[in-house]
C-alpha cells in the first residue's frame, strides 16, 4: 500500500500483463557501464590532451611579476596650522583617500614620467624599437639619420602608454593602507625596475602636485591681496574725509564734542551752586538785618577785619559811656559826647554790613548770569551732540567697513605667506615599505604538471560527453542500452485483499484495452499555487471567471509549476486509458465533506484549459452542490454551441467561462434521475465531439448505486486528500469503497489549501 504522507517522488508505472516497453532513460549503473566500457578511449583522449596542454605550455612565453608595496597614509604630516585641503577623519573617508591614491599610481601623469624615466618607448615588448622603417634603414647607409617629429613621438608614447597599463595592476588590501603595484614582463629584471619605477614616479608625482597646488594658491591670493588692499586704503580715506566733514575730533574713545558737553554739565552744575549759595548768603544778610540783630553776628562781618574793629570801638565807646552814666548825670556834656560816638560807630558798622548785603546782591547777579550763560551754551552743545549722533551712524557703518577690509586683508597676507612658505614642504605620508625584487618563478604559463593535469581532467571530461551524446542520439551504435529498455516481465499481482475485491452489486464494466497498469500520480496543491479572490466578483462582461467565484485558483502565468506538470502527467495517463477516440471522463473523489474535493476539480479542469483543452466541468456532487451554489444564479445567461447539454427540463444550461471551462450544475432531482441525467449529458459531450475533456465534481461518499454507475463511465478517478485529515486512512477508505476499481485511480491530489481561509495574507495574489 502507498505512503502517502511521505515526500512525493515520481511514481514509476507498474508493468501488467500485457505490458510495453517503457520510456528510455539512463541510470546510474548504465552510465558507470557506458563510460567503463569505453575507459580505453577516454583515457587515451585524457592523456593525448594532457600531451597538448604541455605542449602549449611549452611554447608559451614566461611571464614575470615583480611587487612593490607604499603604505599611503591619508592622515599627512601637520608642518604648519593651517593646511591647504582639509583632512577626512572618518573610516569610509581615509578609505576613499586610499583608494584614490591607488587610482592616481596608474594615472597616465605617472606612467608617463616612468616611459620617460625608463625609455619605454624604445623597448620593443612596449611597442618601441626601430621606427624608421625600410626608408630610415636606406637613409642611414648613407649618414642621414631621420628622427620622428612631435606627432610621432608622441603617437609612440601613447603606444608605450597603453602597452604599460595592461602590464601592471594596483591593488589595495582590505582595512589597511597598504597598496600593492605588480607588475609583470617577460624578463624579470625588467618588472622589478618597472615597479620600483612605478612607486618612485607616484611618490614625486605627489610631491609636485601638492607643491603645485600650494603654489596656485598662493598666486591666486597673492592676486586677491593688491584688490584687498586697494579696498582697505579706500575704506580708511572714505572714512577720515567723513571725520573732518562731520567735525569727528577727539581721542581714539571720545570725541571732542562729547568732551565738550559732559565739561559744560559739570559748569552749569558748579554754576548752579554758586547762584544757590550767593542767595543763600544775600537771604541770611537779609534776614539779619530785619530781625534788628547784631549786625555783625553774620559770617562775612565776622571775618571782616575793619568790623572787628568798628566792633572793639564800639565795644569800649559803650563801657566809657556806661562809666560815664555813672559818674556824671544824663545831660552832661562828656556823656552827650560819648553817645554820639556810640552811635557814630553803630552807623560806621551798619554801613559795613550794607556794604556786604550789596556784595552779596552783586554776587547772586553774577552768580545767575553766569549759570545763564552755561545753560545756553550746553543747549548749543546738545543740539549738536544730537547732529552728530546722527551722522555718527554714516560713522560707524564706515568703520565697520573698514575692519572687514582689514581682517580680510590681514586673513589673505597670513593665508599667502602660509601657502608660499608650503610649497617646499612636503606634507605626504606615503612611502615605499617594500622595494620590488627580480622574481624567482614565473607567474604564467602555471608548472607543467598542473597544465597536464588541467589538460588530462578536461579531456577525460570531453570524451565522456562525446560518448554519452553518441549513446543518446545515436543509440544503434553504442552495444549499452539503458537498462529500462529490456523487455518488460510481467510480474505476478498478488492477490488483492478482502476489503478491494470488487462488490457483486456494481457487476465490472468493460475497460479500455489498456496495456498497463500505473501506479497512481502524486501532486502537492499548496498554499503558494494559488491565489485568493474576493467571493462573487465575475468579469467586467456578460461572461463568468472561474478565478473569481471565490475559490482559491491556480496563478496564472507560471507554466513549470509542480503541480502543473502532475497534472499534465494524471491527464497523459487518462488519455491513454480512453484509447484518444472520444473524450476522457475522469471523476474526482474525496473522503472529506467540506469543498477541498471541489476546490481541487474546479483547480484540475483549470490547469487543463490553460494548456488549450476545451473542458466540461460537471457537478456530479447530489449532496452539497458546492459547485452549483457557486455559478446556479448564472444560469439565465446564453448558452455557448454547447449549451443543449442541459440536465433535465428544469436545469440549467452548461455555462460557459471566460477560461475555457463550461460548467453544468447539478439538477434538483433525485439521485436516480439526476444520475442519469449526467450520464446523457456525458453521452452527449462525447458524441458531439466539442469537449477534450470532461470532469465530474464528485459523486461525495458514501456511493450509492446511483454514484457508481457514473463512477463505471469515468475512464480514470483523481483522489483529493485534504491534509487537515489523516491522509492514509483516507486513502483506505476510498480504495475501500472503490473495490475493484482502484484500478483507475490515475493520480492523487494531497491539498495543501484552506478553502475557508478567514483573512487574506500579504504575500498572497488577489484579483
């Protein structure tokens, strides 16, 4: 019994009585007896070609290659502060230096200065030697050199140039700064030279081209610094003309104007205290002398030095005119004398102090006067503090000016003086770690022995295939032939077991005359062959899509599907069952309830309408009719050339697709009638002749007579087993059920496909 939940191999067909010869193939042991007796042959075009490829090797010229390392460091030495090109600090930058510098070792700036170092143009294996030619050669007999003009010249150093690139080849190790220049030639001293030449041109082409930079950079801003001063000078001219027009005088922070002002607040306010303190003393005097006090208790009279005096006068008239009050009576003559002196002096002081109320009168005058004057000055001075802060605006843009022109003048003279003094520094970090040595061994042709065992492994191989192509085109001439070509035994059939002895209820139908007896096909539909639609969508015209019932369907568009090509194979076996007079009918089973068995005939008569068979798909299902509820409502449409294959009065018509299948649904009869309905729409199909094939959606188990009769027309069964279900005691029970008519299982189906998959997924197709 067959194992059908283990990986699907091809099965081979078992050979019955009658049986014919099989398709030709080879196996292993064929082949290792093909090639055995023709060892002697083989092996004499194995050595024949080990002889010729020593012989080439022999005749070829050697080819030498010397190698010379530089270590190219990106990261140059820092001789000044500034440098003339800015230094990369990544990894992916310093790589990027590296590989450059590796392109510029082969730059024709290089190669160049090493044919003019090495005289490669002269050198014959670079394309040089004797260039006068026949005419030269005639000419020089007789004393006249010719020598080549500029054009020439040049043409050979090109020449030489191109011949040098295919000689050497740079490369740089991974994750170092290593770069390594081989060079190869046909003599070895000659490489070695080359490549150190090579790596001694690069190191001064480096040298120069930094020198040259520095060099253009300096004379590019020496250009700029004549410009640069040129600006800055008129800038300062611009400037101090604006000063003297403007009157800006003063000190490098202030100006004299300014100056100036803060000078007259500080007067005024000096001023202003002078007049408060000159009033100040005129209301004191004043106040004294209405108070009828001492006049000379004031602090100017106590300083005066002539009322010090009037005041002691006074003082001793005043104790002589008391004595004499004493003495002598009040109208005395002595004593009127004494009070008229008394009073004398008081007058002489009050007239003093009148003489300090008017000095103090006079002095708040001036004092006023003088603060009068400053005011009207500093009003002056502030309305031209205001006219120059407003020209002071112009000022300052004007300065501004003139220090960008200085601190740009001064960048370039310190940038220029850097750069010149750059061009005889050299700031690279390459050099040779590694001078190229004269090679020891060749590099190419490879050691004899390798070329004859390269030679001997090839001719041993083309022999062999000539042999086997010889067998396989022409089989007459080769004694060998593949082992399934004997003539084919016919083993004995063991007795088939109780459960598949056919039951006496469904007496044996004539079978086609069929010579042989295959064991069934297995193929695998799975989730990746199909794709998912959206249920109920159909064409945008009057036609229906299968693809768009709902059902999962094949993808369209891959041919060499697996699944496809069993397929292929299950229809082969059914044709040959059906003898290819009428079309085949084949029926497909399944021991599930669900509509995998559906899913997989409606996948069946697809795959067949895609290789251009015309296909009646035909609901034999009298159970679920999962086929019909899918396409009844179509039924009203217009029937194809074909479509009087209705089943009963009341059915509906075949309908046509839009993928070549016409479907009949199941008629709503009973299961007698309705059986032998389809058996006049098969007879119909085949007499007609429009049908290359026609499938049967069912009968579902268990079979009733009815079922088996369709079963008995069908020239081969297709089992579908849905994976979700024990895949092997399926398969009993349908070979069970079957009896004796296991016999046209032509193929098995292991379905792979939820027909009730809830959502769909992102690596699926949808329509």
């Amino acid at each position: 019994m067959l194992i059908y939940d283990q990986p699907i191999d091809r099965a081979t067909p078992e050979i019955g009585p009658a049986a014919t010869a099989a398709p030709a193939g080879f196996s292993v042991l064929d082949l290792a007896q093909l090639l055995w007796q023709r060892k002697v042959a083989i092996v004499s075009a194995a050595l024949i070609s080990a002889c010729v490829a020593v012989a080439v090797g022999k005749s070829l010229t050697p080819k030498y290659t010397a190698s010379a390392q530089l270590y190219v460091d990106p990261r140059e030495l820092q001789l000044v502060d500034r440098e003339l090109t800015p230094r990369a600090q990544d990894i992916s930058g310093l790589a990027m230096v590296v590989e450059s510098q590796a392109r510029v070792i082969t730059s024709n700036n290089v190669l160049l200065q090493v044919i003019r170092d090495t005289h490669l143009e002269k050198d014959p294996e670079f394309g040089g030697g004797d260039s006068k030619g026949i005419l030269g050669s005639l000419l020089g007999l007789f004393g006249i050199e010719m020598h080549p003009t500029a054009e020439q010249q040049k043409q050979i150093q090109m020449g030489a140039l191109e011949a040098l690139n295919r000689h050497i080849n740079v490369k740089k190790t991974d994750r170092t700064f290593i770069v390594d220049i081989d060079v190869w030639s046909y003599e070895p001293a000659k490489a070695a030279m080359l490549a150190n030449a090579i790596s001694k041109a690069y190191l001064a082409e480096s040298k120069q081209s930094q020198a040259a930079a520095a060099r253009r950079a300096t004379s590019d801003l020496s250009g700029r610094l004549k410009e640069l001063q040129e600006r800055l000078r008129n800038a300062e001219n611009a400037l101090a003309v604006y000063k003297a027009q403007n009157n800006f005088v003063g000190s490098q922070d202030t100006l004299i104007s300014d100056q100036q002002l803060a000078a007259s607040n500080q007067r005024l306010a000096a001023a202003r205290a002078l007049t408060l303190d000159a009033q100040a003393k005129l209301d004191q005097i004043e106040a004294s002398r209405k108070a009828s006090s001492d006049a000379g208790a004031i602090p100017e009279a106590l300083q005066s030095q002539t009322i010090a005096n009037l005041r002691a006068q006074y003082a001793e008239a005043r104790k002589r005119q008391a004595e004499l009050h004493s003495e002598l009576g009040p109208r005395h003559p002595a004593l009127r004398q004494m009070e008229q002196q008394v009073q004398d002096l008081r007058r002489a002081i009050n007239e003093e102090v009148e003489r300090f109320a008017q000095s103090a009168k006079n002095d708040l005058i001036r004092a006023r006067d003088y603060e009068a004057s400053l005011g009207k000055a500093l009003e002056t001075q502030k309305r031209q503090s205001v006219q120059m802060s407003q020209a002071s605006v112009r000022l300052r843009e004007l300065e501004r000016d003139v220090e960008a022109s200085r601190d740009v003048y001064q960048s370039f003279l310190k940038r220029s003086r850097e750069t010149e003094e750059q061009e005889s520094l050299n700031t690279s970090n390459a050099r040779i770690i590694g001078e190229a040595t004269v090679p020891q061994r060749r590099t190419f042709p490879p050691a004899m022995s390798l070329l004859a065992m390269i030679g001997f492994v090839f001719g041993g191989l083309a022999a062999s295939g000539w042999f086997i192509a010889l067998n396989q085109l022409m089989p007459g001439t080769n004694p060998v032939q593949p082992r399934d070509k004997a003539p084919a035994e016919t083993p004995k059939q063991p007795p088939a077991p109780a459960a598949e002895k056919q039951p006496p209820a469904a007496p044996p139908q004539p079978q086609p005359a069929v010579s042989l007896i295959e064991k069934p096909l297995i193929a695998r539909l799975q989730e990746a062959d199909v794709m998912r639609t959206l249920g109920g969508i159909l064409a945008t015209d009057s036609t229906a899509d299968v693809t768009r019932l709902g059902w999962p369907t094949l993808r369209a568009g891959f041919p060499l599907m697996t699944v496809l090509n069993a397929l292929r194979e299950m229809r082969a076996a059914l044709a040959r069952r059906a003898g290819g007079e009428t079309p085949p009918v084949m029926a497909v089973i399944g021991a599930g309830v669900d509509q995998d068995r559906s899913i997989a005939a409606l996948n069946i008569a697809l795959a067949a309408a895609r290789d251009g068979a015309k296909v009646l798909l035909i609901d034999a299902d009298l159970k679920e009719r999962a086929l019909s509820s899918k396409v009844s409502h179509l039924a009203k449409s217009e029937p194809s050339r074909f479509g009087w294959l209705g089943i009963g009065a009341r059915a509906a018509r075949a309908i046509p697709t839009a993928n070549g299948i016409s479907i009949l649904p199941a008629v709503n009869a009973a299961d007698a009638k309705a059986g032998d309905a389809i058996r006049k729409a098969i007879a119909r199909a085949r007499s007609a002749s429009g049908y290359d094939l026609v499938i049967l959606d069912g009968p579902a188990m268990p079979w009733s007579p009815a079922d088996g009769k369709l079963l008995d027309i069908a020239e081969g069964l297709v089992a579908i087993l849905p994976v979700h279900l024990d895949i092997n005691d399926s398969m009993e029970d349908i070979i069970a059920a079957l009896g004796g008519a296991e016999r046209k299982l032509v193929g098995v189906v292991l379905s792979e496909v939820n027909p009730t998959a809830a959502s769909p997924q992102r690596d699926k197709q949808y329509a």
